[in-house]
C-alpha cells in the first residue's frame, strides 16, 4: 500500500513541476497559432521550429539605447524563463524573410511594412543586436533586410527583442 502511495506521490509532483516550468513543454502552456515554422504560445512566446529558439512574442515597444536593450533582454522573464539574451545578428537574419511582410501596426511614428512574421510584433524597424561574444553590436533593419546594417553609433528608434536558446 505505501508503495501505491509513494508512485501516487511521485507523479503528482511530477506533474506539479511540469506545471510550473514555465516552459512551452508545460502542459499549460497551450499553442496558440502557428505561421509556417513559427508556432505562438499562450505564455507571450513565439518558437521558431526551424532553429529552435523561443523569441519574445513581441519587442519592448520603444526605443532604447544598446546598453539598455541588452538590460531589457537579460531582465525579460517571459513564458516563465529567465534566461533571456539580446540576438545575434545572424538570428535577426534568420528571422528576416522579404515575402512576408508584417501587418500589424508599428508604434512611434515607425512606418511599418516589416518582413517577420506575424507572430512576433516589432513596433518599428531596427532591433538591436550583438555579436556574442563582447559588447558590439548593431541593430538589424527589419523593412530592409541584411542589407540594411547600422552601427551603435547611428539611431532609428532601434527596439530589443528577447530570445533564449532552445533547451
């Protein structure tokens, strides 16, 4: 009988851990939508099937400074997680698709028109990026692609968006 008891315990906690992982494996975490390789959680976050990587479901909404958005990215607690980092710019590339083009509406005068799916919503153009290794970095043009580079030293409302590697 005790044995019963010690099974009947151990998947209960079992369960009530898995409940409070935070993570989209967590049987609350519930899908919500899904964009070709891109699949929106119910915990704010978007994963992106194709590299793995669990991306904020949107950017901080205003413009900030690199130091600041890479305080924003470490700080960011979303879907239960805290370990949030700002992108490289080789994930904001990944990201970058010039068929799609994003409709929902950008904040602070930003124009809009931006090539990311829908699922992950930037309010303007440019998210700010570092190289992973040291403190340099850049911010990524979402309406003009790789091509569309820029440097700390230049500003156009640049935004942070969190992204945490896949576990």
């Amino acid at each position: 009988m005790s044995r019963v008891w010690m099974t009947v315990g151990f998947l209960g906690l079992l369960l009530v851990a898995c409940a409070t992982s935070g993570g989209v494996d967590n049987p609350e975490v519930l899908k919500t939508s899904q964009d070709g390789r891109f699949i929106a959680y119910n915990n704010a976050t978007v994963k992106d099937t194709s590299t793995g990587l669990l991306w904020a479901s949107g950017d901080n909404d205003t413009p900030v400074t690199w130091e600041e958005a890479m305080t924003f990215c470490r700080d960011y607690r979303g879907g239960g997680h805290d370990d949030w980092r700002m992108p490289t710019q080789e994930e904001l590339t990944a990201l970058y698709h010039p068929k799609i083009t994003n409709t929902r509406t950008p904040t602070g005068g930003c124009k809009g028109g931006y090539h990311i799916t829908d699922l992950i919503h930037i309010t303007c153009c440019c998210i700010w990026y570092w190289n992973g290794v040291d403190e340099v970095g850049g911010f990524f043009h979402f309406d003009t692609g790789p091509g569309g580079w820029r440097d700390q030293s230049l500003s156009l409302h640049p935004r942070a968006l969190p992204v945490r590697d896949p576990n």
